[in-house]
C-alpha cells in the first residue's frame, strides 16, 4: 500500500488512516452515516474489531484499549455519542495512556436519522480537541494525526465527518502501516479513578490542557489560507468549504481543520486585513458566535 492511490469513500478512508497510524483496537455501534468506518477496519490483519452492544460499551472498549496500551478507536453516528457521552467526558479528565479517537458521523439533512444534532456541542462539553476533514484524503490524514495529538498532550480526539464526507469518494494517497510496540500499562489511581478529591486536580490539567492546544491551533498546518481576488474573507469547515468554493471561488478562505478550540490570534490578525468575514457552516452557528 506504499504511496498507492485509492478512491474511498471519507469513513472507508478513516479506518485506512486508523490502520496506518497502528491502531490495533476498534469498537462501534452499527449506525449510518458510520457503520462502513468498522466494516472496513475490520478487514485490515493483526487488528481487533468487534461491534459492541452499545456506543457507550464501544467507547469504553477502545478506552480500555487505550488505558493497556494500544492505539485504539470508537466510531458512531451522531445520536450514539448521547449514549457514550457519560464515559467520553469522564475520558477528557483522566487522559489516554495510547492515543484514543472518537468519531463522531453526524447527519445534516436527515438522511438516515432521527434528528440533527450537531456533535461540535460535545467537543466544547468534554473540552477535547475537535478534527473536521473536508474530503476523504483529510479524513485519512486527520484520523491518523489524531493519534499524535491524543498521545501528545493526554486526551481523546473528537473526529467529525458529516453524511457528504462519510458517504462520498474521493481519491486517497495510501501509505504503510507504522508498526509501534504496545506501551505497558500504567497503574495510576490518581490519573484514571475519578472519584471527587481526584477529579478536581484532573480537572485543572484538563483546563491547562485547552490552553497548551489553542496555542498549538495558531500554527496547526491543516488549517489553510487558500488567497482570493476579494476584499472578503469565509471561514469555515468540513464540506462546507468546498461547497462554499464552488459558489464563491473568487474569495479569500480560511478552511479550519483543527475547529476547537479555535485559532483566535490567527483569525483577529486575517479579519483585520479584509473589508468583510462570513462564516459558512453545516447545521447550528458555532463557529459564527465564537468568531464574533
């Protein structure tokens, strides 16, 4: 699979990302838009799968997954994190030993699903960082980055497709597998049991954390600047962008990879320089109250 070129669908290309960042663990709840993201993990050698009963036992799987030592992910639609949101905020204080991802396929449209969340909500609730991929190729290149920011600064990574992204094909650079041993595990009372007097320390690591990230953001190299003909600048995210791109190609975009938390100095600095900013985004205006 050396540098080969593939069209995948954005949840077939997130298990690829998976598999060559060494993931070895992956559990979910069968759902659309997601369940093709387990499917296709599944067929990968020397990894474990397993649908599980629930997206909150699937969440705790990869978890624990984690906690021994193994790269390792949950995938669900959008509803299931509602059923996993108990375990993946209680995730957000004590941290990953191997990088955790969880992803999240959320529904604009209704296509297949009861309602419409928007699962960004949950990013802010748990104060993870949240990855948004704007085609296949970013969702394989997210997804395996995730796992570097999971490990490197100690927490899950929410990664969101959307229906478009999750069910549309694009061509995807594939790379090989990278081959990491298995850390050990570590028994640490303080760090993973939650009970009150340890929860308020973790918890002002988790808020020293969400500063040591936006700081990161500023500079996050998956965050791109694509130069217009205008004196208008849009920011946005996901499939947006290129949806957007197709409508205004004449104007200046900010296309937002890393959307929580936010770049801010980054977007003050470009704001200044154009006469007017609009903010395109799928479902509720997160990113435009933020941005205000």
């Amino acid at each position: 699979m050396n540098q080969q070129r593939k069209l995948l669908t954005g949840n077939e290309a997130v298990a690829f990302g998976a598999y060559e960042a060494g993931a070895r663990v992956a559990a979910s709840y069968p759902g659309t838009p997601a369940t093709e993201i387990l499917e296709t993990f599944a067929r990968f050698p020397g990894v474990y799968a397993e649908w599980s009963v629930n997206e909150k036992v699937a969440f705790e799987v990869a978890y624990g997954a984690s906690l021994a030592g193994a790269r390792a992910f949950a995938s669900m639609k959008h509803v299931g994190l509602n059923v996993a949101s108990d375990s993946f905020i209680s995730a957000s204080y004590t941290g990953v030993n191997a990088g955790l991802v969880l992803v999240t396929a959320d529904d604009p449209s209704l296509h297949s699903s009861q309602n419409e969340q928007d699962n960004r909500y949950f990013a802010r609730l748990a104060k993870v960082p949240l990855l948004e991929p704007a085609d296949s190729q970013e969702a394989k290149e997210l997804m395996a980055l995730a796992f570097d920011l999971s490990e490197n600064f100690d927490t899950p990574i929410l990664l969101r497709l959307t229906t478009r992204i999750s069910h549309s094909y694009s061509p995807v650079r594939l790379e090989k597998r990278s081959i990491r041993n298995q850390k050990s595990y570590q028994k640490n009372p303080a760090k993973y049991l939650m009970v009150p007097a340890n929860a308020r320390k973790r918890h002002q690591i988790v808020e020293e954390r969400l500063k040591k990230i936006k700081d990161f953001s500023e500079n996050f190299e998956k965050n791109c600047l694509f130069q217009g003909k205008t004196d208008i600048l849009i920011i946005t995210s996901g499939v947006a962008f290129y949806q957007a791109k197709e409508v205004f190609s004449e104007h200046n975009f900010l296309k937002l990879s890393l959307t929580y938390p936010l770049p801010e100095k980054l977007i003050k600095k470009l704001a200044l320089q154009f006469k007017e900013v609009w903010i395109i985004e799928e479902l509720d205006p997160i990113l435009e109250k933020e941005i205000k």
